[in-house]
C-alpha cells in the first residue's frame, strides 16, 4: 500500500475481495477457461454467464483497466492474469464496453 490514492492501492483493495471486500471494479480475464470457472463459480452452479468485454472500448468511455500481475508481487490468483475495470467516477461500466454474453455450462 502507498500512502494516499494511487492505482496500487485501487488494485491491492480490489485483491481484497478475495475476502469479502467489496470494491467498484470488474474482475476480468483474458483466458476462457477462468471466466468460465468464475460464470459457474467454481464449479459450485452448472449455468452461468461470461461476458466479453472490448478491450478498446472501456479507454474511450473513462475506464481505467488495471493489470494485476503488472502491479503487485503476489496476486490472489496469478493464473487468472487478472484485469481489474474500474470506471474513473467510481460508477458503473457503461454497457457499450460488453461485446458478448455467453452461456456456459459445466457441459460446455
């Protein structure tokens, strides 16, 4: 942690959430397999849902994207190559940034 606000901090305390700790950004990997796994929650639901999001998108509509791996030593799930979007207003992610909604099934 650095001492006042800073894009360390935003990702260390969304990391948090691991534990509970709710934060404003969006969870996001670049590997099908791990949305799959977080859309059926580990394996603990059989359907869900994964969206793909534009990578280019979110910069144009005030979204910062936070690479995890880029930032801190030891990140809660290395393998997931996570990609945190926060809205730069703390708000929502505007909707033009998701290109696709895919069902997923512990079949599919």
């Amino acid at each position: 942690m650095e001492c006042g606000e800073s894009d360390l901090n935003t990702v260390i305390l969304h990391q948090g959430e691991q534990a509970g700790i709710p934060t404003s950004g969006i969870s996001t990997s670049p590997y099908l397999p791990r949305a799959k796994y977080y859309a059926l929650t580990g394996g603990k639901t059989n359907i869900g849902y994964v969206f793909q999001l534009s990578v280019k998108k979110p910069l144009n509509i005030d979204v910062t994207i936070y690479r995890v791996n880029d930032l801190i030593p030891h990140p809660a799930a290395h393998e997931d190559d996570d990609h945190i979007l926060a809205a730069n207003d703390c708000g929502r992610i505007p909707e033009i940034a998701i290109e696709s909604i895919s069902l997923v099934t512990n079949n599919t």
